[in-house]
C-alpha cells in the first residue's frame, strides 16, 4: 500500500503525520520528498546506508562552431538561451534539459554535460523504527529546478 501526504503550508504537520505511520508499520519505507529542506531525518536518525548523486544534461556551446543562426534560442521554451553579436548564451539555471537545443542547431555546435543537482540518500531508522527505511533527497544550494532530484528520490523506491 502505498499512502503520500503532499502539499499544504509549511507547519500544518505533513512530516509529521507521515512519521506517526511511519511509526505504525516496521517495515514502512519513508521517502522525504522534501528536497529542499528536508528534515525526516531529524527525527529517525536513519544509519545512511548508500548516497547516490543525481545529474542532470546540461547543454554545452561549443563557440566556434556557432553562427548565431538563434534557432536554439527560438526552440528553447525555457528562455535559457540568448542570441547576440552572432553567438548564442546558454543560462544553465533556466534550462530544463530537453535537448532541443541540440536538435535544432544546424551546426552541431551543442553538446551535453552531466552537472550534479543534488544527492539521495537511503538508509534504516534502526534505533527508531526498526525496518523502516528512509530515501532522502537532497538539493544542492541555488540550483532552482527540483524536479529532477524529487523524481529519482521516488524512483529509488520504485
């Protein structure tokens, strides 16, 4: 059975309702999808078990192969990239990662690099809930798409 308490205000005791069942079941797996303050752990003090860095495609300009051409920029639904003086400006912290940059440029001149969002980490409330387990994820600080790192924090468990 699977059972999510999300959205509501901060301080209207979603963590804490989660970690009342939590408590109920011994053999209940806690996913803090929290990612940006996540605080689960505060309270079942988990012995952390394995930590798994999560990366997403970030597009790389490759400035002498471009024209300027703004097809990449024209594509981009995002607005993270801007044409001018003939070449185009990627600003990482609006892209979403679609690849469509890549598609679209007539000259090849993107290509992708992995960049680290963010950790997930699992573990085992032993001392706490004996058998629960906690996936934890983890936001790195000013990177504004959470997205990505909440959507491998539930995939680990799936």
């Amino acid at each position: 059975m699977i059972i999510s308490i999300a959205s509501g205000k901060g301080g209207t005791g979603k963590t804490t309702v989660a970690l009342l069942m939590a408590l109920s079941n011994p053999n209940a797996a806690v996913l803090d999808c929290d990612v940006e303050e996540p605080n689960c752990h505060l309270f079942l003090l988990p012995t952390w078990e394995e930590e798994q860095p999560i990366e997403i495609m970030i597009p790389q300009l490759n400035k002498e192969k471009c024209t300027g051409c703004g097809r990449c920029s024209e594509v981009c639904l995002f607005n993270a990239i801007a044409v001018g003086s003939n070449k185009a400006l990627l600003f990482d912290e609006l892209c979403h990662s679609c690849g469509g940059c890549l598609l679209v440029c007539p000259n090849e001149a993107w290509t992708e690099s992995r960049k680290e969002i963010g950790k997930v980490r699992q573990g085992r409330a032993i001392d706490v809930v004996p058998g629960a387990r906690l996936i934890s994820g983890m936001l790195n600080i000013g990177v504004p798409n959470a997205a990505p790192l909440i959507k491998a924090n539930i995939y680990l468990e799936l």
